[in-house]
C-alpha cells in the first residue's frame, strides 16, 4: 500500500509540475508539485525498508535510499528504525507538510540521518533542531577501481584523441548547482587545441553547438544516461575531469570522489570553502575562482604542455573517503 501510494502521488506530482510550470501562476501553487514529491518519497522510503525487513526474515537487512530533505519522523513511524542519508537541501516543507512534520515527530527518535558534509549538516540542524544527525561522507572508493595506463591509452585511441593534445571530462549533466557558463567563456577564450568529453544528461544543446563551432574545440558528446563503461571511458581519456559549480554550492561531489578513486587530475572552482581547504595542497588539482572564464581558460591552456600528476593511490583515504567494506561495516553496525 505504501509502495502505491507512493507511486501515485510521484505521478500526480510529474503531472502537476509539468501543469504548474508557467510563471502566471502564484508561487505556492508552482511548489504545490514539489511537496507532492516530498510526500511520494517518504512513502516509497517507508516501504522499502519495510519490504526489506519483510523479505529478510529476521536476517539483518539494508535498503540504500537517497532520503529526501523532510518528513523524517514520518519515515521512522512508517518504515520503523532505519538511517536515511540525505544528500543535500532542495524543497522545503510548506505549511501543510510542516503541520505533517509535527504530527509525526516523535518518529524522528526512530531515524539517524547522515548528511555528506558539515554545511548539509548545519542546513539540516536549523531546520529540524532535534533531529539526530552525523556527518559520514557518502561515496566510496575502492583501490582496484583505478585507472592503468592501458585504460587511458585505449581510450583516448577510442575517442580520436592525439597524445599530444590535452582533454577534459564534464560527466554527469549540467542541473541548476552547475555552471557550465564559466566554461563557455573559458573555450571562447582557447588558442590551442583541447578535447572537451561531454558525458551525460540534461545539456544545453544550443551551448554544445557553439562549442563544436569553436576553433580550438575538439567536442565530443555522449548523452546520457550514460553507463558506468562509458563514464569510465572518458575519466580515462582525459587529462583532467572539471568540476565548476555556483557559489555556496556544499554538497558532497561525486565527481570529486570518481576523479581521485579512478586516478584522474581535478580542475575543480573555489565554491565551496571547506572542499577547497581540503584540495588547496595537492598537486594533482588546479583551482580556479567560481565564474571565471579567464582563470579557467589558463588552467587548460596549461594541461597540453604542463600535464597534471595523477592522484596517488592513498588519496581517497587523505580526503577521507572510506572504501565499500568500511561503508558496509559502517552502516550494519550504527544504531539506528
């Protein structure tokens, strides 16, 4: 039941984005949707731990969710005892849900929620002050998850790219928290070759036009959703993965994490104080300051004469990222 309801009410939610997009509407009826889909994911939460409990029989079990931002307590009343990771702070509750969040809150003694960094920690803190929290980084890195040198030299022989010239990687798709404006003024800014590996979705596909047309440009694009082989494949193509976001922007980068558990270069922006503490140090990362294009378009001009080292294989464990079986032991022995 729970699973349905859930279900339905992501339904109606897509429906109602999709009805309530247009600007001439009020603003509490465009979030109407988004509250919805708040509702829909702590229903579908609740019923898989509950699945999961159900099909183990007595036996320990682990469901592995990306929590939405609210309704904790109501996740605890509904799923029991279980630990929510949640990844960052998008929606907030409107009245109706936060009326719901109050009603249910002595279920929030039945939940441990882990945030990826101290900033999604504090956010979480302000808005929910009595809600049992801890700080444990989300991704993991294994040591055989690294890229060879055959991997790298079969890759760029893959995607038509000369030794000699330099290549960069945006995987993942460019949402709100991104900037790949910065990088549009960077390549505008180009007078040397440089291979730009575009992997998955959403992308501005006027943008990625323009990019082709560029002089120095050398673009090349897989859409996504794009499988973890072709990820892969285009870490190990390139010199360097880039990582630009907007400023304040404080969630834990996945990209952060591929590029150092696969061995590859990070030119990363200054967004966030405390991942720019952490890399300020290493040699295998180039800052640039968040929106500009003509720093940016330094650090790559250097990438074919002045090619970056790879990270080592310890540091994962320097930025303290744990591997799988650290994270599995973790979570099977934390009390919810």
């Amino acid at each position: 039941m729970l699973a349905a309801a859930g279900t339905y009410a992501a339904v109606l939610a897509d429906q109602g984005r999709r009805a309530f997009t247009s600007r001439r509407w009020p603003v509490a009826v465009r979030r109407l949707p988004h509250q919805v889909m708040l509702l829909s994911r702590c229903l579908t939460e609740a019923a898989c731990v509950r699945t999961g409990r159900r099909l183990a029989e007595g036996a320990g079990t682990v469901v592995v969710l990306s929590a939405s931002e609210a309704l904790h307590g109501a996740a605890g009343l509904l799923g029991g005892d279980h630990i929510r990771f949640v990844h960052e702070l998008v929606s907030t509750e409107d009245a109706p849900l936060r009326a719901l969040g109050r009603l249910t809150r002595t279920g929030e003694r039945r939940v441990t929620v882990l945030a990826p960094t101290d900033a999604v920690r504090e956010d979480l803190t302000a808005r929910f002050p009595h809600l049992p929290l801890r700080v444990r980084p989300f991704a993991v890195a294994d040591p055989g998850d690294r890229l060879t040198d055959t991997d790298r030299r079969r890759a760029r022989e893959a995607f038509g790219i000369p030794s000699h010239e330099a290549a960069v990687c945006l995987i993942g798709g460019w949402w709100p928290y991104k900037d790949p404006g910065v990088l549009d003024a960077a390549l505008t800014r180009l007078d040397a070759p440089l291979h730009v590996l575009v992997v998955g979705g959403p992308a501005t596909h006027d943008l990625l036009k323009a990019w082709a047309a560029l002089p120095h440009v050398r673009l090349h694009t897989r859409p996504g959703p794009a499988p973890e082989t072709v990820v892969r494949e285009a870490y190990a193509a390139s010199d360097a993965a880039l990582v630009a976001r907007r400023t304040g922007v404080a969630k834990e980068s996945g990209l952060v994490v591929d590029a150092v558990r696969l061995g590859v270069p990070l030119i990363v922006s200054d967004h966030d104080p405390e991942l720019t503490k952490a890399l300020a140090t290493r040699d295998w990362v180039r800052l640039f300051a968040t929106g500009d294009g003509g720093a940016l378009a330094d650090v790559l001009r250097d990438l074919a004469w002045s090619p970056l080292p790879r990270p080592g294989a310890g540091a994962a464990a320097d930025l303290g990222v744990p591997t799988a079986a650290e994270q599995t032991r973790f979570l099977t022995t934390l009390e919810p």
